[in-house]
C-alpha cells in the first residue's frame, strides 16, 4: 500500500496527455493476456532464487523512499513494478 499514492498520482498525470488517452484499455489487455497465459505456466510453481528476490526488494524500497522524498509519481511506478517483479519471482520465478 505504501506505492499507492505515487502510483495513483502517476496514473492521474499520465491520463491528462493526450496521447495516453488509452492507457486504461492497453492495461485491461495486458491483464487479460496474463490471465490467458497463467493456464499454461507449469505448476507447481518452484520459487526463485533468494538474493533476486531480496534485491529486488531492496531497490524498489530504496527507490520508493526516494520517490517520497522528491514526490516523484514516475519514481514511484518504477518502485512498484520491482515490487510487483520481486512478489513473482519469490511466487514462482525459479523456472521447472
């Protein structure tokens, strides 16, 4: 929850460029291709190896207290997609 409000405020600035106008739609289809394609992920899931996990961990913390420190939104979206990659690896980024 910590990456909420930089997220939320980077989503907000972007949707007020009109060139990202779409950027709702370009999300709902990447989920949908993610969910498409979990069905065909090998289980059980195996997890990764520990140090990817714990540094991406620590860069997207480190980063995100510097994205509250500048209030940095784009900082902050960066912080939360290491996050978001760290949480994956850790779920099940070791591969069969």
């Amino acid at each position: 929850m910590g990456f909420a409000p930089l997220v939320i405020e980077f989503f907000s600035n972007i949707g007020k460029l009109p060139q990202y106008e779409f950027f709702p739609g370009a999300l709902a289809a990447a989920a949908f291709l993610a969910w498409s394609r979990l069905k065909e992920v090998p289980r059980p899931l195996s997890a990764g190896q520990p140090w990817v996990f714990v540094s991406l961990l620590t860069v997207s913390f480190v980063l995100l207290a510097l994205a509250v420190l500048l209030w940095s939104p784009w900082i902050g979206a960066i912080a939360a997609v290491l996050c978001l990659t760290g949480m994956i690896w850790w779920a099940g980024g070791g591969g069969s």
